[in-house]
C-alpha cells in the first residue's frame, strides 16, 4: 500500500463507489484504489450502481464516468444524491472542456478528471472529497441538531402553553372556590351562628324565668342542650378559623420567635398558666409571617396548658434543637397519647381524649398543620399515655 489508507470522519476506511462503462477500466480502477486502501466497489451500469447505492450503502464517493449509454454521469450523480444527499461526486472525463466541467459542478460534482488516469492527480482530488464529505457530514448533523432543537423547542412551548391555560383554567376554578368559601363563610357566619345564639338565649331566659319551677332533670337537659350550643357555636368559630388561616396571604418577613412566644403567653387566660411553670429555651429567628406563626404558638402552648392542667406541678417548656434545620418543640408533662393513634393528631375533628375531661373540637391542630405546611416545615408529636407530649416543627426558611 503505497500510502496511508484513507479515513472517514468517524475513522473508518472510506467506501468508493465507481461506475465506468469499460469494464476493463472500471477493473483497473478498482484495483488501483484498492491498493491505496479504499473500499470500492465497481459497476459497469448506473442502474446497477444505483441499487447498490440504496442496498449497500452508504458510500463516501461516487468516481463516474462522464459518457455513458443511456444515463450519462451527471444524470447518474443527480440520482445518486437523490438516495444519498450528502455524497460527493467526481466525474471522469477524456474530454476536458469547460463546458464538461460547469455543468458537472451544476450537478453537484465537487472535481472532474481526465482520462487516462495519473494516480499522483486523483489521489488529492479523493482527499479532497472526502474531506467535502466530512464537511457535508458535520453539517448534516449540525443540521439534524438544529431541527431536533427547533421540534424541542416547539414541543416544550406548546407544552408551557398547554401548562398556562391549564394554569388559568386552575386560577380561575381557584377563584370561583374561593368566592364560594366567602359566600360559604358568610353563611355559617350568619345563619349558623344566629340560630344557635338564639337556643341559647331561650336557654338562658327560661332557666332564669321558670328555673325554680324545673324539675332537676329537667335542668340537666337544658343544661345539655346549652353546651351542646356553645360547642357547635365554637366549631363553627373553628371551621372558620381554618378556613380563614388556609387561604389568607403568607406574608414572609423576619421573627424574632423568642418576642413572639412571649407576646403569645402573655395573651394567654391566666387561669390557664397561673399554676403552671413554664420554661423558654432558645428560640432562634426565622423566616415567616407573623400572625400565622403566632397561631401555631398559641395552639400548641394552649394544648400544652389543657393537658397538664392536672399535674401538680404542670411543666411547660418551649424551645428549639439545633441541626440540618432548626426544630421548635413544645413539651409538656400533661396526659400524653398512644402513638398508635397518632396519625389522627392532625385529622379535622379527630379527638385523643373525651369531650368531658378536656374540651375542644379537634380543628386546633388541623390548624397548625396547614400553617406550617404553607410554611414548607413539617409537624410531628412524640408521646407516651399519662407521660406528656411533645410536638415538634419545621419552618421551610430561615433568616
């Protein structure tokens, strides 16, 4: 082999696809190139070549001669970029006029040579197509890049357009739910709790006007029916305040806790935490808005307050541990739960204790739940029966 063999961009030995009409002179050819170590492949008909083209293929170039029967080289050449449209094409000739020349390049030839054939003259005319075909190669797949960017491009901006409208369609079902919960609100707010203050009104006169009267069972009854009011007078207080805590505006600005809790105990009834002793720890600033935080501080101070009314001494510490993330806590040593039930903590209306030994509804810590959530933190309580609780949580930022 007298030189290096010839290399494709992708480093295998280039494919040579050649068509004469002289057999004697296409075997010639072959052979020739062969020894400087291309593929080639040899025919003595353009249909012949063609259909190795579309079998066989691809090749790197196509060496033809100019005049052949029936179809001639250019004609042969327009068909073969037809099947390959990246093929270089060299046209041989033994007429080398201009005229040969311009209209071989008219039909995509990148050269032409002469018969008879000099090995030290088509052996750079080669390199020199293969290297168009490198560069035809390149391009095409630059080209394939760019319509695959484009269909991405496309897809992913009829997707966001899809997203948006489903976006709009979703802000606008938003805004119809919450004009309904307004409407909802105002209606419990007034139909509801109207009645329910007239029960009790009619409680309160009957049992003043005739409670003399009024057998002692009878008292009992309308005892009964009274709490029964103010319960479902403080549930729907409830219902509303989770409703309201769920949809008002998250207003992120700096807390300083510490300032926060203390606000918070002493807003607190007195009978509630006159007993009590209570213990603040390190409570670092955070990230969040205020009125919320200072519901969820309220929330779990006033549990903790209630469940360990009964201890002798009741014990209530607030604090934070310090890691990854900062945990605020609340401790108590009060009446505690099974944690077999503690799924249901934070359930709406779900109650670990009865109603006669510690009042409530069960929304309080649906509450606290919801606020946090919006906070992007986390609540979770560990506990034990008669043992005391403690209820730690998250907040998504911090200062």
């Amino acid at each position: 082999m007298g030189q290096r063999t010839p290399l494709t961009s992708s480093g295998a030995p280039a494919r040579l696809l050649i068509v004469d009409d002289e057999e004697p002179q296409m075997r010639a050819l072959c052979s020739t190139l062969s020894a400087e170590g291309f593929l080639t492949a040899g025919f003595t008909s353009p249909e012949s070549a063609l259909s190795a083209l579309r079998e066989e293929g691809p090749f790197d170039l196509l060496l033809t001669d100019l005049r052949m029967p029936g179809m001639n080289g250019i004609e042969l050449l327009a068909a073969a970029k037809r099947v390959e449209p990246d093929l270089v094409g060299i046209v041989m000739t033994g007429h080398g006029t201009i005229d040969t020349a311009v209209k071989a390049m008219q039909a995509g030839a990148v050269d032409y040579i002469q018969k008879p054939f000099r090995l030290q003259v088509i052996l750079p005319v080669l390199r020199r197509g293969l290297e168009i075909r490198h560069l035809r190669s390149e391009n095409s797949e630059l080209r394939k890049a760019q319509e695959t960017i484009l269909r991405l491009n496309e897809e992913l901006e009829e997707r966001v357009r899809q997203r948006t409208r489903e976006l709009e369609a979703a802000n606008r079902e938003l805004a119809t739910a919450n004009q309904d919960l307004e409407a909802f609100s105002a209606s419990v707010s007034h139909d509801l709790r109207s009645p329910l203050r007239t029960l009790r009104g009619f409680c309160d006169m009957f049992l003043e006007d005739f409670g003399n009267a009024v057998p002692e069972e009878g008292r009992a009854l309308l005892e009964r029916v009274r709490e029964s009011g103010a319960r479902m007078s403080q549930l729907i207080e409830d219902l509303l305040a989770f409703a309201r805590f769920s949809r008002q505006p998250l207003r992120q600005v700096h807390v300083a806790m510490d300032a926060l809790v203390r606000r918070v105990l002493a807003t607190l009834p007195a009978e509630s935490t006159r007993h009590a002793q209570v213990h603040v720890g390190n409570l670092p600033d955070c990230t969040g808005d205020p009125s919320l935080l200072e519901q969820v501080v309220a929330n779990l101070l006033s549990n903790a307050f209630k469940f360990s009314r009964g201890r002798d001494p009741a014990v209530v510490e607030i604090g934070s541990l310090q890691g990854e993330a900062i945990v605020y806590f609340v401790r108590d040593n009060g009446a505690g739960f099974d944690m077999r039930y503690a799924e249901k903590l934070f359930a709406m209306f779900q109650r670990l204790h009865p109603a006669s030994r510690f009042e409530g509804t069960g929304v309080g810590l649906s509450i606290v739940q919801r606020i946090i959530e919006r906070h992007g933190g986390r609540i979770w309580a560990e506990s034990a029966p008669e043992a005391g609780a403690t209820f730690f949580f998250t907040l998504g930022q911090t200062p």
